[in-house]
C-alpha cells in the first residue's frame, strides 16, 4: 500500500512490490507470436519513466551533477540514508520481537494480537505523522500536561517530533507489519525438532532464539527489512510534513518550487541508484526462505515456556504496536472528526470523494486491462524477450511517487510541446496550452504504471488455476486466442479481477506525491485534501478524510492476515 499494503511477501498474494517478479508462469499452447506484440507495447509504456530517467538525467553534463554534490546531495544522501536506517532498526526490532513472541509462546490475548499487529499497515504514514505532529507538540495536549505535571512553565518536555528521529517513528510503528508477517510465517514453519535439541543440550530460550530461529528465519526478515525500506524511500508525506530533506522532497521541490527540472532529473537517477539495490537485496532473499511445517507449526505448540510476570510482559509488548500504530491515529481522528471545525468541513466532502472515485475506477480499470493482457501473454509465450519485458514493467511499485511523477513528465512534455507545434502549424489549430500535460489522463497513466504490478500479481495467481487444457480445447474448436481471453479466462478471473481491482482501487486513494505533482489544477482528492489542510494545520478538518482513506485500508489489511493465516 501505497502504500503501502501488501501480502506477505509481494508475490505471494492480491498486493504486491514490484520488488518481486512475477509468479510462474502456466504454459500453455504457443500463441501466434503477433500477441507477443502488445505485450511488449504495454511493458514499454510502463518502462517509460525508467528509461526516461536515465536518457534524460545526463543532460547537463558532470557540471550540474558537481554542483548539486557541493550544495544539496550530501545532505539528501545522509538524511535518506539515516530516515532508512533508522526506520528499518525500529521496523525490525518491533516485526521480529512481536512475530517471534506470537509463534513461539502462549500468552493472554496472543490470538487478537497476531491479528491486530497487522492494522498498522492501514494507517497511511502522512496520517500518522499528522497525528502524532499534534499530539505531541510543544503546544500539544502531551506536552501540555507533562510541562503540568513536572512544573515546567516554559520549556519542552520531549524532543521534537518533527525531526528526522521523529519521522522514523512515525514510519516505523506504521510499517513493521512488512516485517512481522513475513518473520511470523517464517518462525511458524521452522521446525520443532531442531528448536528442541538446541533446548536438550543445555541452550536457554533466548541463545536457542539467536542461534536457532533467527538465522533460519534470516532470508525472510531481511525481504521484509527490504519493503520497508523501499516504503521509506517513496514517503513524501512524512518527510515532507517534519522538514526531512530525503530525495522524494528534494525532487518536489526541484520540479515544483524552483523549476530545475535539471536537477529533479539528476536526483531521481540516483534516487533509482538506490531502487535497484533494493530490488536486488529483496529479490535474493526470496530463494532463502522456507516452505517447510512440521507438526508443531500445524498444532501451534509453543517453543517457550513464559511465567506469569513475563506472559504479562509479552502481552504488553505485543499491545503497544498496535497501540501506537492504529489505535492512537484512529482515535485521535475519531475525537477531531465530532468537533464542529470538522463537520463544518464537510461541504465539499462529497466533490473530494468523487474525484477520488472516477480516478481509482479508472486507474483500476486501465491496470485491470493491461495486467490481464500481459498475464495472458506470459502464459503462452515463450519469448524470453516478453519475460523480461514483463518483469520490467513489473517494477512500478518500487518506483517512489515522485521519482515515476519526474520520469513521465520529462518525455510527455516534450511530446506535448511537439503535438502543440504540430497541431498548430499543420492543422491550424491554436491551443491554450500543453494538450495532454496537466491533464487527468498523465495522472491516470502515471498511477497505471504504479500499480500495475499489484493487479497484474492478483490476476496471474488466478491465471495459475485455470487448467491449460482448457485451452487446449478451446483451440481444437477453432478459438482464437482473443475469443479465448475473452470466452473462458476472463469469467473464470472475475474474482482475482474484482480483488485486484479493489487493490488498485484503494491504492490509488492513498497515493500522494504523484497526484500532488500530476493532478490538474481543478482535481482534488481525499488524500490531497487531507495534506493540504494538514500542512495548513487545520487537522480537525482534515480529520474526516483522514479516516475515510484510513478506513479504506483496512480490506487488504484483512487479505494481507488471510493470506498469512494460510
């Protein structure tokens, strides 16, 4: 989900990153190789803003890049660095204690809280930092009363939580669940035997936990590290809200507030610098990972023993994630959502809503098409030319908001400005202005290309249980394989269709920084809304839209747990 929700691992269910490739494929009777063309047409409208990127940003020369590296680059490099780091300590810390204590001991109300350790994930980080930006500043109702009770007139209580600290913790407590879900389902499939005979000669819970466990489960904490990861990269809102200097706000500002596009060139180069190796280090922690369950993983057998304080001790640590993560952000919104600044900004609720609306059904439907030709394609090709092609394509959703926003405005631009001469001097028609630039259209393809990968994941995991001797005898019939898609693969995808669709759908609700750089100037959505009376510290008004975006991540944050639990 945009961001930020997913499955547990990004291919393994309706959500997915485009860190992982796609699943294997179902092979199926050789189609004609002229199919293998749209195929190879869509996957290169997905690549553009990759390959813009890298044409565009050594324009300029090593002047440009020099000068950016005596002025601003050091500090976006370090702020970034630091924001990861420290974001994917906490992340990890949390994911791992919490995920080991549920699958390894027993402890009141260790059944609610492996479910409930997953809704953090429904909390979009922007909203988070909203919150906790009003709670705990210095004029916040947290300060307030500590500067009460220790009888502190005048200075602050805590540190500052607009700060790079401050954001961290905000995006740390929101995006653990990537690394607990993963981590969990780890640990419940290593095996008891191996736990057991560390535990027969004379190693206590906590060495059998470090030299057992956690180097076995290693592969799988590492892929979930490695989302989190790329879930910081892409913020905007956080970073953006604490005055973090990180590569998504200095492509903003370069773009938006100074108009070197120049610059927010050269920055989302070496911002994809840092995509790739990402990509790489999730992508080899997945032939490391485990499928194997023994009894004890079937029985839920616990591996500890906990006395009573120490159950009381799991329990309130399993407690204070979900805690800080969801039930803070959820109430804090519920009490402004009843004051009378939010209801009184409710006016124009339902034109937010509508816009939000028609831009996620149609973003939906063009990546429910697109994912569906291309799964199709993959099925029956044996191209290595259309793997690749598809596995680039499949990247979107590593791709930061800003960083695809930077790469698709460089060459439609200079096409716009090319169609604009020629419509005016070969057809004599004069416009206002950039025909397609601005447009709702460059929106809706940007956030295609974002979310390609989460419906092309649902629809190719459908794909999979169809036999291919359904085909087989469809084409025995005479059937093309157009009427075949048609015929037999879309009705029997309806439901990996709708899931993935909803998906999309969600996910484009929550999307921020693309929409912000995209959007026309007549568009608002609830999350753009939400940021903006958030940034003009009007978060009761915020509030209301604030809990239908949260809200709206609460669905696959149930299919995330559904595909965990299996």
């Amino acid at each position: 989900m945009a961001v930020q929700v997913s499955r547990i691992s990004r291919t393994d269910g309706p959500q997915a990153s485009a860190a992982h490739g796609p699943a294997r494929a179902r092979r199926a009777p050789a189609m004609p190789r002229g199919w293998d063309w749209p195929a190879l047409a869509l996957a290169a409208l997905a690549a553009l803003p990759i390959i813009a990127i890298l044409v565009a940003a050594p324009a300029g020369g090593m002047e440009a890049l020099a000068h950016m590296a005596g002025s601003v680059l050091p500090r976006y490099v370090v702020n970034t660095a630091a924001l990861m780091l420290l974001t994917g300590t906490l992340a990890g810390v949390i994911g791992v204690g919490c995920a080991w204590l549920v699958s390894a001991a027993e402890f009141p109300g260790r059944r609610v809280l492996a479910w409930a350790l997953v809704l953090p994930l429904a909390v979009p980080a922007y909203i988070a930092a909203y919150i906790y930006a009003d709670l705990l500043d210095y004029a916040g109702p947290v300060q307030g009363a500590l500067r009460g009770l220790a009888g502190n007139g005048g200075g602050g209580v805590l540190p500052d939580i607009r700060s790079l600290p401050g954001g961290a913790f905000v995006l740390g407590i929101v995006l653990y669940p990537y690394v607990y879900l993963l981590a969990r389902a780890a640990f419940a499939a290593q095996s008891l035997g191996q736990f057991r005979a560390a535990r027969s000669l004379g190693a206590g819970p906590w060495r059998a936990f470090w030299r057992i466990a956690l180097p076995a489960a290693r592969p799988a904490i590492a892929g979930g590290l490695a989302l989190v990861l790329m879930e910081v990269l892409a913020d905007f809102g956080v970073a953006e809200y604490f005055a973090i200097p990180t590569f998504s706000t200095g492509i903003f500002r370069s773009w938006l507030a100074m108009g070197d596009k120049q610059a927010a060139l050269k920055l989302a180069a070496i911002m994809l610098l840092f995509v790739v190796v990402l990509v790489a280090l999730e992508a080899s922690t997945r032939s490391g990972r485990s499928e194997s369950r023994d009894a004890r993983a079937r029985a839920g057998t616990p591996l500890v023993e906990l006395s009573p304080a120490l159950k009381a001790l799991a329990s309130l640590a399993c407690a204070l994630p979900v805690l800080l993560g969801f039930l803070v952000p959820v109430l804090h919104l519920g009490g402004l959502a009843a004051t009378p600044a939010a209801l009184g900004a409710t006016r124009d609720l339902a034109a937010y809503a509508e816009d939000s609306l028609w831009l996620g059904l149609a973003t939906a439907l063009a990546c429910l098409v697109a994912a569906l030709l291309l799964v199709f394609a993959r099925s029956r090709s044996h191209s290595p030319l259309v793997g690749g092609a598809i596995r680039l394509a499949t990247l979107g959703y590593a791709l930061p908001g800003a960083l695809l926003a930077v790469g698709l405005l460089a060459p439609l631009g200079a096409f716009d400005v090319e169609l604009t001469r020629f419509a005016r001097d070969r057809l004599g028609y004069a416009p206002g202005g950039l025909l397609l630039t601005g447009t709702s259209l460059v929106l809706v393809y940007a956030l295609s290309v974002r979310f390609l990968t989460v419906a092309y994941n649902g629809i190719d995991s459908g794909m999979a249980t169809i036999p291919a001797n359904l085909d087989a005898a469809a084409r025995s019939l005479g059937a093309g394989p157009a009427r075949v898609l048609a015929r037999i693969h879309a009705p029997l995808l309806a439901p990996s269709l709708a899931g993935a669709g909803a998906l999309v759908f969600i996910d484009t609700l929550r999307e921020l920084p693309a929409t912000l750089i995209l959007r026309p100037f007549n568009l608002e959505t609830l999350a753009t809304r939400t940021y903006r009376l958030a940034g003009d510290e009007r978060l009761a008004e915020a509030s209301i839209p604030a809990l239908i975006l949260l809200a709206a991540g609460i669905l696959p944050v149930i299919l995330l747990h559904r595909t965990a639990s299996r």
